[in-house]
C-alpha cells in the first residue's frame, strides 16, 4: 500500500472544494476562470480572496484600479491569521493595503507574502503587487 501525504495542488482542486489550513480555519474556492485566477472564502471571516492581479502598481494606481477591493491591513491580519498564503499562491511579492501609515502620510501599509509580515512604503513606489478581498 502507497500512502502520498504531499500537500494537494490546490490548482487542480474542484470549485467547492474545502481546505482546512495549519491554523484550522475553513477555505472554499468558490470560482476558477480559465486563466486559472481563483477566488478563496474564508469561512470564519466571510472575506472573499482573490488572485494576485497581474502587474505592478504604485499605491495611487492600485488604490485607483481596483477601489475599495484593496484589503486594509486588518484584513491582511486576518487572512495571514487563518492561512490565506496556504491557500493563494502569493509567489514572494509584497501587497499593497488600503491602510495608509498613521506616522507617514505618504506611505501606505504593504504585506510580505514570504513571511506574513508588514511594513510600510512610499505610495509612489510602482513595484508593488495587488490582491483583491471582498465579502463580508
């Protein structure tokens, strides 16, 4: 008998699929296009993840793009709480948050996807990838 305990490929997993991260919190992937963008519901806090969106953007074009789908760095707290990077290949790029720095005003909160942690960076700076959240 062959047991395989390697993690799934959570690229190839069916739409309603469910998936318990390390920190046992609930994730269903309610959509797949076929450029392979996903979208995650993270059962506990109702917050819809999508994707990393492709590109590069300063603060200002993201904020500009995608409105009010920019997640605040509360709801990034929240996703590294309940293991989003488990569950969305955030590929070692840093994110922008919709929360601007309470010292800095021209820097916002950005989140590492290598680690889970935060910093903040001048808003201008263009390198800075996007992921989207909704629901709730």
């Amino acid at each position: 008998m062959k047991i395989d305990l390697k993690k799934p490929d959570l690229r190839k997993v069916e739409i309603g699929t469910e998936v318990i991260t390390s920190s046992g919190h609930s994730f269903v992937l309610l959509s797949r296009d076929s450029d392979g963008k996903e979208s995650w519901k993270d059962e506990s806090s109702g917050l819809i993840w999508s994707s990393k969106e492709e590109g590069n953007y300063s603060h200002d074009e993201a904020v500009k793009k995608f409105k009010d789908r920019l997640p605040s760095k509360q709801e990034f707290e929240i996703g590294e709480e309940h293991g989003i990077r488990e569950v969305l290949d955030l590929s070692n790029r840093w994110f922008w948050s919709s929360s601007g720095s309470p010292y800095y005003p021209a820097y916002a909160y950005v989140f590492f996807s290598d680690n889970g942690s935060f910093d903040s960076f001048d808003r201008s700076d263009g390198y800075g990838s996007v992921v989207c959240v909704g629901g709730r």
